[in-house]
C-alpha cells in the first residue's frame, strides 16, 4: 500500500471514479492520505461524492503521469504522448 501511495503522492492529480446510479462520476482530488496501512481521500459529507461513496463504496482511482501509468496489479506500463 505505501508503494501505491508515495506514487500517488508524486503526482499533480489523480482521480476518482464512483457509481452515480446507472453512471459513472469522475472527479480529479488532491492530497491522500496514508494511515494504518489504508489509503484515505477526504471530502465533506454534503458533497455528492460523499453520498455516491454512502450508496456503494466500489471506487477506481486513476494515477496518470505523461511517462507511466500503474494498473490494478501495480505494473507500470509505458504510455504514448499523442
């Protein structure tokens, strides 16, 4: 988990895509969090991600960088500048 954290740390933004009913909602968040050996996002509870998160809490955090991107498995696989 500290793996995936110090790269999610190194990078500008990343993002975070929950279940918004029958869709999907992507939204880019700042600064996680690493505690006890768990990832931590923070938001405010009035906020729609907060309630997405109440209703299903099955989330894909995308990390891109112009050089790499990581899959599930923590592979790093080389990406192409279009």
């Amino acid at each position: 988990m500290e793996e995936v954290f110090k790269y999610l740390k190194r990078l500008d933004v990343n993002f975070l895509a929950t279940r918004n009913g029958e869709s999907v909602s992507c939204r880019p968040f700042g600064d996680p969090i690493l505690f006890d050996n768990k990832i931590y996002i923070l938001t405010q509870a009035q906020k729609s991600v907060a309630k997405q998160l109440a209703a299903n809490n099955h989330i894909c955090i995308v990390a891109y960088n112009q050089a790499e991107i990581r899959d599930s498995d923590g592979k790093v696989l080389v990406a192409y500048e279009f």
